[in-house]
C-alpha cells in the first residue's frame, strides 16, 4: 500500500478522523537555512536541478552531451573556459542508440572515463500472471527508484534521459500538462535530494513561432519544470556549426550562447564535438527566427550584408544608424532586412557617446577590410548617405545582457529593460 491507501483505511475502519489528514504544512521562512546554488558548470549545469535540451534531430545533441559526460568524469575543463568539477560519475538512459557502436565510442572519442558512466537499460520484473521474467525499459515516473540507485553505484552528478519522451510511462500523456508534471515532480526531487543534475532531451515539434519555450516536443510543462532549458540549432551563417542557446534561466542569468562542431574520429568510426572559442552572439529568438527564412529571404539578406559593406567603407568604416536606414531603404532594403545582415557584413551596434545615437562600426579589421564572407560584387548601389543628427535608434542587440529592442541595459535575472523602451 502506498501513503494514500493507507490513510483511507485508517479512515474507512474508524481509526483517525477524516478531517485529521487535511492540515497544512507551513514553514516559516526564518527558519530555513539559506542555500546558495551548487554549480557543475557555472551559468549552465547546476546539481540536482532539472535541465531540457531542445533541438531538430542531426546537430549531435547527443554527441555534445557525450562531450559534457566525459568532461564530468574526468574533471576536464568545460567549454567556455570554466575550470571543471571534481570527476564524477554519469548515469545514461538512451533509447536510440546502441551502447556499443553507438554510445561507448561517443564517450572515447570524447576522452571520458567510462568506468565512471553506467547505462540504465531495463528493468527486469516478473509477469504476475505466468511467473516469468522479462526486461522492460525504464518509465518515469514509476522507476525512478532504480535510477536513483544507479546514482549511488557510481556517485554520479548527471543523469542523461535521451529522449525524455521514450521514458515516460504508459500512463503518461506527454502534452497534458497535469500528466507530465505529475511524472517530473519525482524526478526533480530526486535530483534534488542526491545532487545530480538531471538532463532531459527533446526534438522540436513541428510548430511555428520565435517562442523556444514552446518549440520541444510534448507540453509546456517539461520546460515549465526545468531550472535551465538550451535550445541547439544550425548557425544561420555557417551550416556547419552548431549554437547552443540557452531558452529558460530560473535561477541565474540568460548565459552566453556556444557553438560547436562535430569533426570526425576516424580511430572511433563516430564523430566527435569541438567547441569554439568564445561566446556567439545568436539568442534562441534569432536562431528561430533564421530557421523561418525563405530562400528568398536569405537572398535579401546576403545582399544587404553585401550593400551594408561597401556603404561602411565609403563612409570610413562607421555611420550612424539612422543614416544607415535612410541611405539602405533608398537601395531597397527595409530595416529589419538590414537588421538581419548585421551579422553576416561583420558588423556591431555601439553607443556613440552619453548623448550621442547608435554608430553601425565595422567589428573588426578583417571586416572592415571586406574579407569577410561574400563580397560586394553585384549588389545593390547608393550613393553614400548624409549622416544625421544624432536621435534615438531602435536595434536589436546580440548581447543577452542588453536590451533588444532599444539595446540599454536589462535587469539580470528577469531580461527586462532598465529603461522606458517598452
């Protein structure tokens, strides 16, 4: 019998009152201890926290997560720099891929210690009704017991669920939001109470929109449940690379999106993960935003990038924002259309000075040399414009710490400017 059971028939047989079992809890908040966040990863993996991975199949979610097993049990360095976390053990569930042409060679090519890493295959039972055994998958939440077993074996700090979807139970209806929180609450005290972080992964529904918090598969309340959520998405400048953008921050500030790319490991016969130097700009929106556009509007944006060059270089490497609108609307292009080919012409947004308006500057010499992809061969022409008074621009901004609409500090933690913009 389980709690409830037994409760009603203590009820049932007269034992306790009815109205006894309905008092609440109240804890008085000078009385708890105050508790700071334990970090894996500092910004992005946080013990005993619940974490979603979201992204279309074929960008190496798995792999990358291979990546982050191993760093974890050899104490290697994370992929921003961070200096990495005692070693430690991993637990993986995965139902797509083989242990052993799949997932061990992932995690050799990726240098982890694998007698560190255990996989949770099946849970062996007996049929009630033939007295047989048989091996059936794990389900959540039923068998969180054994996973919570599987922790203590190799002490670990990360669990991988991959995908969340293949582990829900039978019972569980996956875009019912009562069903799936009632599945994770377990799953997140678990954590909670053994200090590992729990990693769910996810393929993105086929639904529309800029929203990345609705873009996973299956309800709203999976991400609604998870302490940090990353979007992983092809970088709209190289397809090659991949960005990893974070999508929810309950309990730090938005990190720093990272690309990656995976490079073959022929000793392995698997790929493997290579990480870039240093953060990208790209936010989840934009990597939405980019996966929504027609060939044609990748066409206008590479001939924007292309005038947005060769007017910068006229004008001396800079030119206030305004004047940039009003000089590429009269060679047929609109503001969000430039706004959109920043990036590719290798270009920044900065404040002129305290009273001075937005400056378009070339972000680097190599930029501002025109070597950067494409070039200006072909697009449209006009002639240089006149620089304006300075007045207030709205531009976007691809620092997660800036506003972006009108690119002023936000408050950190809630994303929300400091100013009036809005």
């Amino acid at each position: 019998m389980n709690d409830d059971q037994v409760v009603d028939a203590a009820i049932e047989a007269g034992f306790i009152d009815e109205s006894a079992t309905t008092r609440a809890k109240l804890v008085r908040l000078s009385t708890v201890k105050r508790e700071r966040i334990d970090w894996l990863w500092e910004g992005y993996i946080a013990r005993g926290k619940l974490h979603v991975i979201d992204g279309d199949p074929g960008l190496g979610k798995s792999t990358a997560t291979a990546d982050l097993a191993a760093r974890i049990t050899t104490g290697k360095p994370w992929p921003d720099g961070q200096p990495g976390c005692a070693p430690s053990g991993v637990v993986l569930l995965s139902a797509e891929d083989g242990l052993g042409d799949t997932i061990r060679p992932r995690l050799e090519a990726a240098g982890a210690d694998l007698d560190r890493v255990v996989a949770l295959t099946g849970i062996t039972t007996v049929d009630l009704e033939t007295g047989e055994m048989y091996e059936r998958m794990p389900a959540l939440p039923g068998d969180i017991g054994r996973i919570r077993e599987a922790i203590h074996q190799v002490r670990a700090a990360l669990v991988i669920i991959d995908p969340l979807m293949a582990y829900l139970g039978g019972d569980v209806n996956s875009h019912r939001d009562q069903d799936v929180r009632r599945a994770l609450a377990p799953l997140a005290k678990m954590g909670e109470d053994t200090g590992a972080a729990i990693e769910l992964i996810r393929h993105n529904n086929k639904g529309g929109g800029n929203n990345a918090l609705y873009r996973g598969g299956g309800s709203i309340g999976i991400i609604g449940a998870a302490r940090l959520g990353f979007t992983f998405a092809r970088d709209p400048e190289d397809e090659h690379r991949v960005i990893v953008a974070c999508t929810k921050a309950n309990i730090t500030a938005i990190p720093q999106s990272l690309a990656y790319h995976l490079v073959d490991s022929p000793e392995h016969g698997c790929a493997r993960v290579e990480w870039h130097d240093g953060p990208v700009g790209y936010t989840a929106a934009d990597l939405l935003a980019a996966s929504h556009e027609s060939a044609d509007d990748r066409a206008d944006r590479n001939d924007a990038a292309a005038w947005l060059r060769a007017y910068l270089l006229d004008n001396g490497g800079e030119a206030e924002a305004l004047a940039v609108y009003k000089a590429g609307e009269k060679a047929g292009f609109t503001r969000d259309t430039l706004k959109r080919a920043k990036k590719r012409a290798g270009v920044k947004a900065e404040k002129g000075g305290f009273d001075a308006g937005w400056m378009w500057r070339f972000d680097d010499e190599e930029s501002a040399e025109g070597r950067t992809e494409g070039s200006t061969k072909g697009a449209k022409s006009a002639p240089p414009g006149t620089l304006l008074p300075s007045l207030p621009s709205v531009l976007p901004s691809d620092d997660p710490t800036r506003c972006s609409r009108c690119g002023g500090p936000v408050w950190l933690g809630s994303g929300k400017c400091q100013g009036d913009c809005s």
